[in-house]
C-alpha cells in the first residue's frame, strides 16, 4: 500500500438572515443613494490524502480533458433572466434548511472559544463534502450525506447544480464565479489508476469542475495548479502547492466574488479611535463611521444585529455582544449561534454605524470537526470511495485557510481550505452598532447562504 493524496476544493457555507429585517432592508434599498466596490474573493482548496490499494484487474485508464461552460451572464437589471434562471434552477427549502443546520453544527465548534481573530466558510465546507459524498459509497455515504442533510447523493448534487447556477453572477455592479478543477494522474509508481467517468461527469455537470491529465511528479504540476488558483482568483492568492509521485487526484476550487456596498462609507469621517479587547487591554484603530436614518436591526438575548446591504442583495451582518457578554457565548451551540444570526426582535429605526478597519487571515484544522459530527468512516482504511475510484482510498485530514478585510470600500475575503486523504413601518427606536469590542460577523449571499462567520477580536492585529 502506498499513501495517496487527491486535492477536492468547496464553495460555500449555509445560513438564514434574520427575515424580518432582511426583508425591511429590503424595503429600504431605495433611500440609499451612493454605491461603491466590493472586492469579495474566495479561495478554496480541499487536499484529500488517499491510500491507493492496487486495482486486483490492474486496469488502466486515460480521460480526456473535460472542459467547463459556465452558465451565462447576465446584466444586473436583466431581471427577466433572473427570474428565468430562478425558474429553471429550483433550490428546495431543504437545502437551504441543511445549509443553515451545517453552518451553524459546524460554525459553533469551529468558532467557540478562539480566543483571537477567525474566519470560517462553511458553504465552502459544505461543497467540498458534497464532491466528496457524489463520490462515496456505503456507510461512508451516508455519514456524509448525514452531516449534509440531505438524502441521497443525487439529489444533494443536483441541488449543488442548480444553487451555483443561481448562485453565479458577472455583471457591471458585481462578479460571484465558483470554479473547479480536477487534477489527474492516471499512474502512481507503475501502478495504473482507474478514475470513475460517472464522477467526473457529474463533478462537470453539478460543480462546474474541468479536468487535467497531469503527472503529479513532475514540479511543474504544482505551478500549474497554483497558477490556476490565480487566475481563477484574479490574482488575489497564489497558494504555494507541494506534489510527490505518490499523488493521484486534486480536485480544486475557487471562489471570486465582489460586490457594491449599498452606501460606501465617507473616508473623510473615518478616525483613529480605541477598540477594547478581551482581556482588558485596549488597541487604537481606524474607525469607519456612518448613520442611517431609517434601518433594520434586531435585538436578543445578549446581542445587537444589524447589517450593511451590497447591490446584489447580499450583506455584510454584524452582531455585537452586550457588554460582558464574549462573542463565543453566542456561538457555544448550533442553538445559540441561529439565534445570533436570526433571532431577537426586529426594529426599524435609526442606526449609527462605528466599525474598525480589519484584515487578517485564519488557519483551520477541521478533521476532529468533523469526526465530532459523526464523519468517521470517511477517515479510516475501510472508508468506501468506489464511487472515484477502485482503489482504496481515505480522507487524512481537512484544514482550510481564510482572509478577511474591511474598509470604507467594502470588504475582501479569501480562503485556502485543505482535505488531506493520508421598511415600511415607523422607527422604532436606535441601533448603537459601536463594534469597539470584540463582535461576530458574516457574509451571505442574496438567498441568506453564509459564505463567511467569524470573530474580530482584535482589528489592530
């Protein structure tokens, strides 16, 4: 037996806004005169290591190079082609249901008790399991496809298929385009491998994922990988990649994404001021300052929410614990952490805005996250992905790796993601959103999707 990697990469995470003042801030886009750039980019990449058994008929197998159509843009007041891609593309209540639950499982382990600043892509986590569960058999399949909240793998893939398409924009006000590839080696150490067309059929038709015939050991796969990751990121991450002729599969994904915030915020009003940290000690920062007349905001228990519109009816959410209250109790358990993000009581009313200048960047190991959530035999020699491949094969370890910044522009995010297989009512009072202190925030999509959570600690860092 010989140790095997195979690289698979995700999209996004999974999460419900508040309704209520989504649907005032909805109500509310009008007032808002001035728009400016969102640069948003998501990186992902999941390495799977795999342990590689010999096929018992010592089969070979070439494939073809498969090649990507990525669906079609459209402008950002075509509404008609909207509603057509709406119609044609069905995303269930349940998928969306199972991406809340799976953000919220996963964001309240992952998240609880950092102690510094972090960032988590749980949409992203999620597709990278949902690659990996179209290839899985047998009780590996159905702990994924558990974990995932949905049935069976075909729907679960074709659910995929239609939220990317829906989810896929490229237009004057904004850009969202997930890509995915798939790299193949069909030899490791004279031992031929067979990969599945039933698998990279699907990874084509449901994950957008093109496919390359490369010899993983040779140095200038590893280039070539990087390079895609690049040009697919248009520029923003170069990740530095490591090959060995043991490899046999990398399957890639990345994430580019920008938007226009609703209102920009004015540089001239943004001033040095002190952000007080968790152990009593304070920082000065930039502080972007901004009030709205006439806005959502909701309150629960322990917590102040509210949110900052982009043009593509995505949002920027901020939530702001009590004083005394530490951002990891609002995220100790996927209860408290829905009730953060979609909980408390809805208001329309006057809200000053008062958010540090951020950017940092997180490093996460995810494997013991996800045998905490009953994924366990995907992570064992008896771990069934037949569905890939014949050969034996099992998932190592999963990391991901993000970046996050904010300015009076807008925001920017990005993330490295690692398996290793070896309003129309009256105010109704004021939101103070004075994030000074360590707060919780999120970035979702226009379908409520979490592609973003995480906590700033310290903004200065």
């Amino acid at each position: 037996m010989k140790g095997k990697k195979i690289f698979a990469a995700g999209k996004y995470g999974g999460s419900k806004l508040m309704e209520v003042t989504k649907a005032i801030l909805k109500k509310k886009v009008n007032v808002w005169q001035k728009w400016t750039a969102v640069a948003v980019c998501i990186v992902l990449i999941l390495g799977v290591g795999l342990l590689v058994l010999r096929d018992r008929n010592g089969n070979s197998h070439s494939k073809p190079i498969l090649k990507v159509v990525y669906p079609k843009a459209y402008a950002f007041d075509d509404h008609d082609s909207w509603r057509e891609i709406m119609e044609q593309n069905p995303v269930d209540e349940s998928l969306i249901t199972a991406l809340n639950d799976f953000s919220y499982k996963t964001g309240s382990i992952i998240l609880k008790d950092a102690g510094k600043n972090i960032n988590y892509s749980p949409l992203s986590l999620y597709y990278a399991l949902s690659l990996a569960a179209s290839g899985a058999k047998n009780e590996t399949e159905a702990q994924l496809l558990d974990l995932l909240g949905i049935s069976d793998v075909r729907t679960l893939s074709e659910q995929c298929g239609n939220l990317y398409r829906t989810l896929y924009r490229d237009n004057e006000v904004g850009k969202l385009k997930i890509a995915n590839s798939i790299w193949m080696d069909n030899d490791m150490n004279g031992i031929p491998i067979v990969f599945k067309d039933d698998f990279l059929k699907q990874a084509v038709e449901y994950f957008y994922a093109s496919s390359h015939s490369v010899d993983f050991a040779n140095p200038e796969t590893a280039k070539a990988m990087a390079d895609w990751v690049s040009t697919n990121t248009n520029g923003t991450l170069s990740p530095a990649f490591e090959t060995d002729p043991g490899q046999i599969l990398s399957i890639l994904n990345t994430v580019y994404f920008h938007d226009q915030w609703i209102n920009r915020f004015n540089k001239s009003k943004t001033a040095e001021d002190v952000f007080y940290l968790s152990d009593g000690s304070d920082v000065k920062c930039d502080f972007m300052n901004q009030t709205f007349s006439s806005a959502g905001f909701a309150r629960g228990e322990g917590f102040i929410r509210a949110g900052l519109g982009l043009k593509n009816a995505g949002q920027m959410v901020f939530i702001l614990p009590d004083e005394g209250i530490s951002p990891y109790e609002l995220l100790s358990s996927p209860e408290r952490m829905r009730e953060a993000f979609e909980g408390g009581e809805g208001f329309l009313g006057e809200v000053v805005w008062k958010i540090p200048k951020f950017s940092f960047s997180s490093k996460l190991e995810m494997t013991d996250t996800l045998k905490s959530l009953g994924v366990s035999s995907a992570f064992t020699m008896d771990a069934d992905f037949s569905g890939i491949t014949d050969q034996k094969a099992f998932i190592t370890d999963v990391r991901q790796e993000t970046h996050i910044a904010i300015d009076e522009n807008g925001v920017e995010a990005s993330s490295f993601t690692q398996i290793d297989y070896t309003g129309a009512a009256l105010p109704e009072g004021r939101a103070d959103m004075i994030l000074n202190r360590p707060f919780i925030y999120g970035i979702t999509a226009d379908n409520g999707s979490l592609l973003f959570v995480g906590v700033c600690e310290n903004p200065a860092e």
